[in-house]
C-alpha cells in the first residue's frame, strides 16, 4: 500500500474552501488525530492529507500488523536492513519550478513562515553512502528553502563534502519509510533499507544525483543543499508547542520538482500527534534494544505523548534482580540520547496509562533510593528549559518497580471484573428503541428484563448495531436429561411472569409425554420432565417437541427473522426455506420468544449468507441415508463454510431434512446452498471442492460398525408423514422382533393414527416416541447396536450414548428389524415340508 492508496480513505474529507495559511493547520488541530483530506484547498488544485499517521492505530493499519507488532517489526528491521527493489521509472511528472505553488502551510502566526513538516532530505557521499533523514524547511523563495540541520548525520556529510552536496527532499512517503527515516542509525547505514525490512518498497534513482529515492512518493525536488549559503530560520512551533529560536541555517536550492499526477501534499501539524508519533515511536526500538542487551527482562517501551512524545521513556520490564531498574535507566539514556526523563515500571502497570504510573510512583517509589539524577548531560535542542546553545540539561532517571522482597505488600489487589455494559444500558453500542430501552429497565417484567440482558450481551459481543424483530421461535434445551435442577430453577423463575410474543414450539423432551411407560422411561425422570413442560406451557410456549417445526406449522415464510436453537432446523429454515436464523441457545431463544426481537448478527445479514465454497458432487446421492452421508462428508471437509453444492438433481423434503442435519452435525453450517433446489441467492464461489463416490462410500462405511443391532430408529431429525407412511407399508403383516422406535412430533402422530399408519405399525411391533427422540431420552447403556437412516442419529448414538451404529435405507431397516421372523419362518416352512416327506415315505 502506498500513501496515495492509504489516504484514499481517511476520516474526514473538507471540500469546503480552505486556506493554507493557518486555516488548514487550525483545523488539524481540531481533528486530534482524526486523518483529513482537504479538497479544496484555496491557493492549490491540489489536495492535502493531514494526520495521515497520527496513532499508533493508523501506523499498523498502514503495515498491516497489530499495535504490538510495531516495536519488533522496527527492531527486526534496525537489526536487518534490506535492500529495495530499484525500478526503472516513475508516473512523476515535472512541475514549474515555483514553491510559491506548493500547497505548503503556515501553520501558526508566530512561524518565521510556510514551512515544509513532513519531507525528508536524502543526501549521499560517494564513500560512506546514503543518508535519509527528517529536516523541517522554512520556504525563503521560489526555489529556496532554509532547512534546520542538527550537528548530526547530514550535517556530518555536508562537512566532509565541503559543505555541499546534492540532495532530494521528499513529501508524502509511507510509514515505512517516515518511521525509518526518523530513526537514528549509525552513518553509512540507509534508512531506506531498514525501510525495506519493515514493509518492502520500490526506490528510483534521482534525477540529478546518484541516490535511490522512494518511488511511490508524492513530491520530488532535487536540488543543493549549501552550508555555504546561510539563511534566518524560525521561530517555529516544534514538538514541544513552544516556538524554536531563530537560527542561520544551511540553505537548500531547488533545481527541479517533480510529482505524481494530481500529487497529494503531505501536511504534518507541527507537535500534532502526527509529528509525536513519527519522532517518538522509532525511538522505542533502540530504546527496547539497549535495556535488553543490558541483560534486563525488557516488555514494552513508549516515548508518550504526555512528554511531548520525546522527552519521556517509560520502560515495563519483568523485574527479576534489584539491579533491573537502574540498569533499565542507564540502557535507555544510550537508546534515546535525547530522553530526559526515564520511568521503569513491573510487568502490571500500564506505561500508556498516566495514572497507573503515577500510582506506581506513588506507591512503589522512595526518591532516596529510587531517583537518579545525572547532571550537565547532553540533550534536546526542543527542550526549552535545556541551554539553548549546548544543549546541555539535567536528566533523571525512576525507578517505580517493586521492592523484589515486598511483592507480596506492593502487589495491588484485583477487584473481580464484570462488564458494566451489563448493567448500564446507558453505554451499550446497539441503537435500541424506546419499547426496547424500557424492556431492559425491567418496565415489562422480570423476564423480559432478564431477556433483553441475554440478547443485548448478545448483540454487544457479536457487534449488532440493534435488535430486530422475528416472528417464530423454537427453544433447545427441553430434556430434563441435558437441563437437570439448576435449567428448571431458571424456567420455573421465568414463567412467573414471561409470557411470549411470538409462535413457539420446543425442541423434543427426554421423554414421550404421553407414551414413556411403554419406553422404559423411569417415573422420577417423568415427574422432573414434566416440570420442564409445565414452566414452558405457563409461558404460552406450545408444548409440541420437535426439531421438525416447519412439519407441524411452525413454518416461517422466505426472508423472515425467526429465532431457532435445533442446529437441523436451523439449517433448514436458512437453507431450504430461506428463513433467516442464527444457532440459538436454549436461553437465547427463550429469550427471543418473551420479547420477540434477536440481535442483528450473524445469519440475520445477507453478506454473511453467501456461499463461501462451491461443492461438486461427483457422487449418486438418493435416500435419506445417502444425504445424511453427503452432508458427514461436506462438513467434515469445510466444517461451517456456506456452500454452493452442484450435481444433486433433486431431493425430497425428507432428503433435505437428513442433509440439513448431517451438515450442522459433521460440519457446524448454518445455511447451504443446493443449485436448483434451495432458494437464496448467492454469488458462485471460485474455491471448489469435489465430493467423490470413494468418499461417500467410505463415510457409509465409517458409520456400519462391527456388532448385532438390537435397536432401530427412524427419525432423526422427527420422521414426516410420508416417511410413516412408507414403513407402514414396508411393515404391514410382518413382526420386528427388535426394539424399533419411530420417532416424531406429536402432530404428526395424531396424523398417523387418524390415517391407520400407525396402528399397522404398531401391529407389527414397532413403537411411537412423540415428543422425545433416541439422543435426547436417558437410553444410555440399554442398546448396543443403533440401525438408522440418520448420519446425525449415528453420530450422537455413539458420542452421546455410546452405541455402536449401522446405517443404511429405511427398507433394509424393516428388513432387519423383521429378519429374525424371517428366518423363523423358514426354519417352520423347511420342517412342514420335512414332515410330508416323511409322511410319504
Ligand atoms: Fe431431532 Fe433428536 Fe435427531 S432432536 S435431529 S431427532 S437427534
């Protein structure tokens, strides 16, 4: 990223007309370190970004790495400069030779005048090499600029070069290259190539000189730099926001400018943020280095803000000897010899909050012991309170850390922590409305309070900007199996005055309501369960259990919000439906249900919808157990991705409910996309995975395990009509001589009997389980062998109750489930035909 493309996006743009003469700098001012693109500036076409890095924040956005990477990445580049790719030209074009022209700023009433801040000067010798450093540039004419050289690197060059040497001044760079051309290494090492190390670049050979300059820089001008040709420079507001004193300084005469097309001019306000963090932060590095090497556990270092992001080091380190904190001290006076003041503090103080080292001060620290002085020392020429000519200053160094053998008195105690977004609403970042506000203040019951802190911590944790409404619910945790005491304690407090908003069904009970007795279901579970239902029935709650709602009427349209909790359901409804919900908890669906509304996230934004992977099957897919299988596959391969899935013709309604199961299960997807089949829009994903018949046929096997099946069940999730239907004639006349469950919703059953399935069903042996199904009642223990048509049912058969599995089409479960009789049978019809043959005889 270049700077052109950085400032393409800052956090103010003025288009209103403004002045380059104090204007502009009065309104960076105002901005602290909010970035700014002026777009019309009166005096210049061109535009101007301001506080372009002005935080920490903005400097690793730039880098692409974290605030904490900052200081290594900089070490690592001091450490290891690279040297840059060359390349052979630019876009710059030439401009009239007229700085007069330039949108350059006066910045306060008391600057000697317009005054280049952000630009680098970058000289070379041709023995010791390239020298890149910050030089601020007082415009004296058309083509000249006085610029304040310190007795340091270029001015070393420029003496060794009889005073004069071409130079380039460079404005609008990357932070890469403003961080490096702000640090302080030996002479003869080029800042461009630490540069490099820190975020590669692009450098072009100057036009009138042998130097490599930055080539995505925005202005270019080349020219002489004489200490032979002397001008006033000053008074300028510096770092410090006092004014510098007046001073003769060397004089740079522009040969040439050059720019990019419509260039961008770099404004840097004097003692801004901007300017704080480009002089202080690439001290950091070199002050981190020289604690370490003086063999301190070193953490952390800031040159902060609050000393003019110069003047004051804060060292944390992990104090392991008494020595550490002087030593720590001394190190970083050699970091940053222009530091003034240096604060060491332990590992649990903050050093970028003020009152925390000021605690650590007040508490940690004797000035007798703990204080250092060091008199007549070398300093800053910003420091106003320095000799002005010397520079010569009084330095002091604090030891703020603990006495090693009073940690445990020093150590501050910790308070236990909430969040206190929990309990004043007032500083939640969701917009909710007057009739939400007043649900949260407990206006609307204990309940509803109770609701909205669920979802609005909700909403806060997964960045939901409101709350919106749904129009269905259906609410998890019903079995008093997964639920025990404490869930009924809380249901039984919440139906003393919840009462729901919207159509809500449950997710099936540990038990059939009706029915248990004939499954073996003991009578203490009984009882707690039906506590269970009682708390969700006094809500208003409609008592049917089913992870098939959308079977039984609770049947959201396309487009609608719903809150569900049964991840198949889920599925479901976002994919086959084209309702939109994300995964609830079972408090978090209660808690939608009792006041209708969800937080914005997730599943309810279209962009989180769209297909992420596109699914080739190259594989014959029909029969429930078959997509059950596919969706094992599928989720296993790209575990929650949305996908596009091409080459599955058709499916049935019962195919698509196994599918939707098995990919939640396998895979943890809330939404799938079928070509031609499921109904929301998507883009086509370029990323494209193959699902082979290999892989189908491998998972099918995965899932039939070694062992005789003793119980068998058909629905998972809860069997359809049709699918009663279809074992009702796959049973009739036969007899299961195993324990065979059909598990479904009540609704669906009464269907059943009404129609005469069920009781063909029942002839032969089979059992009804409403309301309940084989994964959530207390079965554990009392089967060896589940046989199902349900990848999902297999997968909780043997991690939840420890069954081993078969799986295969519900035609081959009847077979199994009556192939004993079979056999009986033969064995009769063998030994009737042996009688007659003997009879004959
Ligand atoms: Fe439904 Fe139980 Fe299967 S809840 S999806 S039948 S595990």
């Amino acid at each position: 990223m270049s700077f052109r493309e950085f400032v393409a996006k800052t956090d103010y743009t003025i288009t209103k007309p403004v002045s380059k003469n104090l204007e502009a700098s009065g309104i960076i001012y105002s901005a602290g370190d909010k970035s700014i693109m002026f777009e019309n500036l009166k005096e210049s076409k061109n535009k101007v970004a301001a506080n372009v890095f002005a935080s920490k924040e903005k400097v690793a956005k730039y880098l692409g790495c974290n605030v904490s990477d900052l200081v290594p990445l900089m070490i690592n580049a001091l450490n290891y400069p690279t040297k840059p790719e060359v390349v052979n030209s630019t876009d710059h074009e030439e401009l009239e030779l007229d700085l007069e022209k330039l949108p350059i700023l006066t910045h306060t009433d008391k600057d000697g005048g317009a005054y280049v801040s952000s630009g680098i000067i970058i000289v070379k010798d041709p023995i010791v090499g390239q020298n890149v450093c910050y030089h601020r540039g007082m415009v004296i004419g058309k083509n000249k600029i006085a610029l304040r050289i310190l007795e340091r690197n270029t001015m070393e060059l420029l003496k060794k070069n009889n005073g004069e040497l071409q130079a380039a001044y460079c404005i609008g760079i990357g932070a890469e290259t403003a961080l490096a051309a702000a640090m302080a290494p030996k002479l003869g090492v080029n800042e461009l190539e630490i540069a490099n190390s820190i975020k590669p670049i692009q450098v072009v050979k100057a036009q009138t000189f042998d130097a490599i300059i930055p080539a995505d820089c925005e202005i270019i001008m080349e020219g002489k730099l004489s200490l032979n040709e002397r001008h006033k420079e000053g008074p300028f507001v510096d770092l410090t926001g006092t004014s510098d004193i007046i001073r003769e300084e060397p004089v740079f005469t522009v040969e040439k400018i050059y720019a990019r097309p419509n260039y961008i001019y770099h404004a840097l306000l004097p003692g801004g943020f901007e300017h704080k963090i480009l002089m202080g932060m690439p001290r950091e590095p070199t002050v981190f280095d020289e604690v370490k090497k003086a063999g301190v556990d070193v953490l952390d270092v800031s040159v902060n803000p609050g000393g003019s992001s110069w003047f004051h080091v804060l060292i944390q380190i992990n104090k392991k000897s008494e020595e550490d904190g002087k030593k720590a001290i001394d190190a970083a006076m050699i970091g940053h010899t222009s530091g003034k003041h240096f604060f060491v503090v332990d590992k649990d103080i903050n050093i970028y909050d003020p009152l925390e080292v000021e605690w650590a001060m007040a508490t940690r620290f004797q000035a007798d012991k703990n204080f250092y002085v060091f008199s007549k020392q070398k300093g800053s020429s910003l420091d106003a309170s320095a000799d002005q000519i010397t520079r010569e200053t009084a330095k002091a160094g604090f030891d703020l850390t603990m006495r090693l053998e009073k940690v445990a008195k020093m150590t501050r105690t910790e308070f236990p922590k909430f969040d206190i977004k929990k309990y004043l609403w007032e500083l939640i970042d969701m917009d909710l409305t007057k009739y939400e506000t007043e649900m949260l203040e407990g206006k609307h019951g204990n309940a509803v309070q109770k609701s909205m802190n669920i979802l609005v911590a909700l909403g806060e944790i997964y960045g939901a900007k409101k709350l919106i409404d749904v129009t269905s619910v259906q609410v998890a945790g019903v079995s008093y199996d997964n639920l025990g005491d404490a869930g009924l304690d809380f249901l039984a407090e919440m139906a003393k005055d919840g009462r729901v908003k919207v159509l809500t069904t449950l997710n099936p009970a540990g038990m059939d309501l009706e029915n248990y007795k004939n499954l073996g279901i003991s009578e203490d579970f009984a009882v707690k369960q039906k506590l269970v239902i009682q708390a969700f029935e006094k809500m208003g709650i409609l008592s049917t259990c089913t992870c098939t709602p959308y079977l039984i009427g609770n049947n959201p349209h396309y487009g609608q919000h719903i809150a569900w909790s049964e991840s198949s359901a889920v599925a479901y409804s976002n994919s086959v439906i084209g309702a939109m919900t994300n995964r609830e908890g079972g408090p978090s669906a209660l808690a939608s249900a009792l006041t209708g509304k969800t937080p914005e996230y997730g599943m309810h934004l279209d962009i989180n919808r769209n297909a992420q992977v596109k699914i080739k099957v190259e594989a014959k897919i029909e029969g429930t157990y078959l997509f059950g299988a596919l969706g094992k596959v599928i989720g296993e391969k790209v575990k929650a991705k949305p996908t596009y899935i091409t080459g599955i013709k058709e499916a049935t309604v019962e195919e698509l409910k196994s599918f939707s199961a098995s990919i939640a299960t396998y895979g943890g997807a809330a939404i799938f996309h079928m070509e031609g089949i499921t109904p929301n829009k998507t883009p086509i994903p370029t990323e494209e995975v193959i699902v082979t018949q290999l892989e189908i046929d491998k998972a099918v096997e995965s899932m039939n395990m070694d062992s005789e099946v003793d119980f068998i069940s058909v629905g998972c999730p809860h069997a359809s009509i049709n699918e009663i239907a279809k074992l009702a004639e796959l049973l009739k006349g036969k007899k299961v001589t195993k324990e065979f469950w059909i598990t479904t919703a009540r609704p669906t059953m009464k269907i059943a009997e009404a129609s005469g399935y069920a009781k063909i069903i029942t002839d032969a042996g089979a059992k009804f389980a409403a309301d309940t199904c084989c994964v959530v009642a207390p079965i554990k223990g009392r089967f060896k062998c589940l046989a199902t048509d349900s990848a999902k049912g297999c997968y909780y058969a043997y991690s939840k109750n420890q069954s081993k599995t078969k799986i295969m089409p519900i035609e081959k479960l009847v077979e199994e489930a009556v192939k004993d009789v079979k056999q009986w049978l033969i064995m009769l019809e063998e030994k009737f035909l042996q009688g007659r043959q003997k009879e004959k005889h």
